[in-house]
C-alpha cells in the first residue's frame, strides 16, 4: 500500500489531489472536535449513480496519512461495489481516527453525525470495522443520513451476516470455477479476521463441512471462536505459509501483496476485507502466475450494501438475501469475462462497474 510522505516534522509531503489514491474523489471533508476527541475524514468519490454510501471505520492508525490514504481507497471501491451490485448509490467511506475498545464514546459518535449532517445526504453512513449498531443510534441522533441502523428503529439492522452470506456465495462460485464442483466440504478456509463479517463466515463454512482455520489478532476473540465452532487456531506468526486451499481475509485491506504472495501456496483468495490486493493493478498477475483465484472484493463483499440499501429502495430482508445470492452468478460472469478478454478478474469487475457509471451520465 501507498502512503504519503511524512516530513521530519510530521507533515504530509507534496499534494492530496496528486497522491497515487486521489482518484477524481468530489469531495473530501475533515471533522475536527476537541470536546469528543473526534478526528474523523470523509471520502466522496462518486455520486452519479446516487448518494455515496458507506460504513465509518474507526481504526488506530499510525498517522493521518495513513488515514487518509485508507479513506481515499475505501470510497473509491464503495463506488465500484455500488455499481457492480446494480444499485443506485455512489461510493463513500468515512474513518475515524481512534481505538474503538478504548476511545469510543456516544458523545464521539454523535458529534461524528453532526458532521455527516452537515453533507445534506451527499454521504451516507454504516457500519464498518470498529462500529456497531449501537454506534449507528448515536449517529442516528444527530442525522437521518445512516443506514444500517438496529431493526428496533425501522432500520435493516447489522449488515454483517448478509456480507458474510454474500462472501460465501462467492467463495462457492470461485470453488465452482477453480475446481469444477462449489462443495466445499473439506476444504481448507483460512479465515483472518474473526469479527462481525468473519464469525458468520466460519458459521457458513463448518456447517458445510470445510475445514475452517481461524487467524485474529486479539487472542480472546480466537478462543472465543474455537470453543464455539471447534476450529482450529492457526499458531505461529506466519500465517500465509500455513497450509490451507482458500484464503479469506475479513480483517483489514492490502494483505495480498508481493510479499504475501510470495509465501502463499493455496488455491483462492475470496474474503470481505475491502482493498484486499495493495497494488490493485499488478498483484493479480503475481496471483495468477502461481495459479491463485482471485474472486474480486468489492463484487463478493457487496451483501451488507445491498442490505443496507433496503433502507432506502424499501426492501426486505428475504429480497436482500436473494440479491445477495446472485453475487453467486456475478463472480462466474466476471471470471468468464476476464478470461474471454484475456484481463485480470479485478480489471474486468472494474470495467463492468465503471461502463455502468459512463451509461448514466
Ligand atoms: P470487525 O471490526 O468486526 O472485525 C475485524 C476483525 O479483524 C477483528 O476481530 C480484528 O481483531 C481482526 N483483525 C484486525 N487486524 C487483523 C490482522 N492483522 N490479523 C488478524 N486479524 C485482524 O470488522 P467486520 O465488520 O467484520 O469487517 C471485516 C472486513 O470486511 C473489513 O475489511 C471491512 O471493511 C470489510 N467489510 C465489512 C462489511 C460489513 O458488513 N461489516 C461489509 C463489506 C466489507
């Protein structure tokens, strides 16, 4: 992953409209609140198919750089994910700057809404790692720009399960394209990341039958998991050289680079972590040069949108499960496609999204 330059004295070196993931976003916003503690930014990349919509991160980044960096990529792939799942949303993402077990307070997340509602519904907001739908009641205080907000209020709840759905979904259509067959009963799953998205993973995954190995980095969380599904944990402090046939990253982004890949030995990468591949354009050649599936993130991980997209299009939970389920179908045309057009799976998700985006302007 690109980061900007940090000078000696903490500063950012040379431009944000020129760095390598300032991508045509309309609009970035930093919210600044002594009294709360929040430091947060909010990225617009694209509105022209509607309103960018997006879950908060919040996240004990090293720096604001670092940060901001983040929220440049994570918005951008918001508006890819939007188009490709056929929804009339543009893509935004917002990170908070602060360790959520110990940081967090009500007053933090509510002042964050002012800020959300002072965008006039350019951007609307979700859950997104760190953030819960508790978090989101707080937000809902101070805006009507959220989604994902607890059923209780009339909302669709956490998006959560229905990403995982979706991510199995399109484990299967990648098992189905690598292997001929989509059981995956005995396979090996390397799941990292055990949280919101990654437990409902596991759940899908034993109760098919796969043999489930499980990575985090908060050790009560790993035992939590294996004393509640029976996995494995996995030991060490190399997780890729362990030996599994698919790898699903559900913790955070860029874990698929040169470096990962070089010590990688498994069959298929399809996971919900957002910006999965740190070089978007080039990692994927690595991949395929040791035969490794790469089933597009921003396609497979698209269910907590189409979830919290209910909010707005006024749907119910069973048709956001059924349009959860064609991400099945998605990830099989965009593996034929790349394959016809001689292009990576990512390029190919990219082209589909972004000639949907050309079509309505
Ligand atoms: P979460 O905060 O509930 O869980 C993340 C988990 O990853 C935590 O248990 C954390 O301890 C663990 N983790 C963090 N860094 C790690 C590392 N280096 N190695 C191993 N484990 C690590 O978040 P979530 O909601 O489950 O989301 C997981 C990923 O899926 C994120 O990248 C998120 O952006 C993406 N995603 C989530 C949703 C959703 O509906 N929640 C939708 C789309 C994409």
């Amino acid at each position: 992953m690109k980061d900007f330059n940090i000078t000696d004295q903490g500063e950012v070196a040379g431009g944000i409209f020129t760095h390598v993931s300032f991508k045509n976003h309309e609009q970035v916003v930093f919210c600044n609140d002594q009294e709360t503690g929040l430091k947060a930014i909010i990225g617009i990349h694209n509105t022209t198919l509607g309103p960018a919509l997006g879950g908060t991160r919040m996240w004990n980044y090293s720096n604001e750089a670092e940060a901001l960096n983040d929220v440049l990529r994570l918005s951008r792939g918001m508006t890819f994910k939007a188009a490709i799942s056929g929804l009339n949303l543009g893509g935004g993402k917002a990170v908070i700057i602060a360790d959520s077990r110990k940081d967090k307070t009500d007053a933090m997340m509510q002042k964050f809404g002012e800020f959300v509602n002072s965008l006039s519904g350019r951007y609307i907001t979700a859950e997104d790692v760190g953030i819960t739908t508790h978090d989101m009641e707080m937000v809902k205080m101070k805006t009507n720009h959220v989604s994902g907000i607890p059923e209780s209020m009339g909302g669709s709840g956490d998006p959560s399960p229905v990403t995982a759905y979706g991510v199995y979904m399109g484990m299967k259509a990648a098992a189905k394209y690598k292997y001929g067959n989509d059981n995956l009963a005995g396979r090996k799953v390397l799941v990292q990341g055990i949280g919101h998205v990654g437990e409902t993973l596991v759940h899908h995954l034993c109760q098919e039958g796969a043999q489930v190995i499980i990575n985090d980095i908060h050790q009560d969380r790993i035992d939590e998991m294996v004393t509640k599904y029976g996995v494995k944990a996995h030991i060490g402090s190399d997780i890729f050289n362990a030996d599994f046939d698919i790898y699903a990253p559900c913790a955070l982004g860029a874990t698929v680079n040169a470096d990962s890949i070089a010590r990688m030995n498994c069959d298929i990468i399809a996971g919900a972590a957002n910006n999965q591949l740190a070089e978007e354009w080039s990692d994927e050649i690595l991949l395929a040069k040791k035969g490794i599936l790469y089933a597009p993130d921003f396609v497979i991980n698209a269910g907590g949108l189409i979830n919290v997209y209910s909010e707005i299009a006024k749907y119910d939970r069973s048709e956001s499960l059924r349009r959860t389920e064609e991400i099945y179908n998605t990830t099989l045309d965009i593996f034929r496609h790349a394959e016809i057009e001689g292009i990576t799976n990512h390029a190919a998700a990219v082209k589909i999204a972004q000639a949907r985006i050309d079509n309505a302007k």
